[in-house]
C-alpha cells in the first residue's frame, strides 16, 4: 500500500486562483483526520470565507469551506496527487462559472518555521519565584517599569 501523503507544513500560502480569490490566504494546521491520524488538515486564518485545506482519499488536495474530517469533496480548489503537500506538482484547479479549470498561477506555498518555539514549562503553582523574578528584573533595570 502507499504510504498516506501528509501536511507537514507549518503553514501554508494559497494564492493565484481567479475565482476563488476568497480562498487566498495563510493556513494553519487545524487538526488531525479522524480515519488517519497521519493527516492533517489546515484553516485558513485571514481568508475572506471560512476555509479548509486537506488531503481527500480518493488522491486529491482541496481547498473548501468544510474539510468535514477531511471526507469532504466539497472544493473551489484542488490538485490530482498522491504527493506530500510540499512535493504537489502539476497545476492546481479552481471551480469557475464554467466548471473545473486548470490554472497555473495557482501557489499552494508550504512553509516551514525556521525559528524554534521554546516549550512552556509547566506552571509550578508557586507565584512566589515569579514576583522574585520581576523584583530581579526591576532592581537590574534601575527599578524602571
């Protein structure tokens, strides 16, 4: 069997589409497919409609409005691949007035995030170090806030 193409992006920038111009914008990883926890799905954070990025098993990619746990077909944009996100190749296709069309400026950008987040330790329930450590902070700048 072939291995499950994955979302491994951090984010991922979607632009070019003619008709589906509501769909453009920065998608961030959203959730795991319930029958595969391998995949992940994307919303979109600053899209002008709710949307939705996700790996379908019938082989395709879709941008939507629901990834309904990512059984949903329902698209404006999508690609024919079996490949990782970041390794799609071939044109993207948008849902026009005149039905599916191939458009070659479409960009479905992954991102990785170059910077390394620090994990958060866990709160100590101890509030007494962190007034120590802002009476430290305010004696090392001069007592200025």
């Amino acid at each position: 069997p072939q291995p499950t193409p994955r979302g491994g992006c951090d984010s991922v920038a979607v632009s070019g589409s003619t008709s589906q111009s509501s769909r453009h914008g920065t998608y961030l990883p959203s959730g795991r497919c319930e029958d595969n926890e391998d995949k992940v799905y994307y919303k979109c954070s600053d899209c002008g409609s709710t949307s939705y990025l996700w790996y379908h098993d019938a082989g395709r990619w879709f941008v939507g409005p629901d990834a309904d746990n990512c059984d949903s077909s329902a698209s404006g944009i999508g690609s024919i691949s079996n490949e990782d996100l970041e390794d799609v190749s071939g044109d993207w296709q948008e849902y026009t007035s005149s039905g599916w069309s191939a458009n070659s400026d479409i960009v479905v950008q992954c991102n990785f995030d170059p910077t390394p987040r620090p994990v958060a330790s866990p709160p100590t329930g101890n509030d007494k170090d962190a007034d120590q450590d802002e009476a430290a902070a305010a004696a090392a700048s001069g007592g200025a806030c």
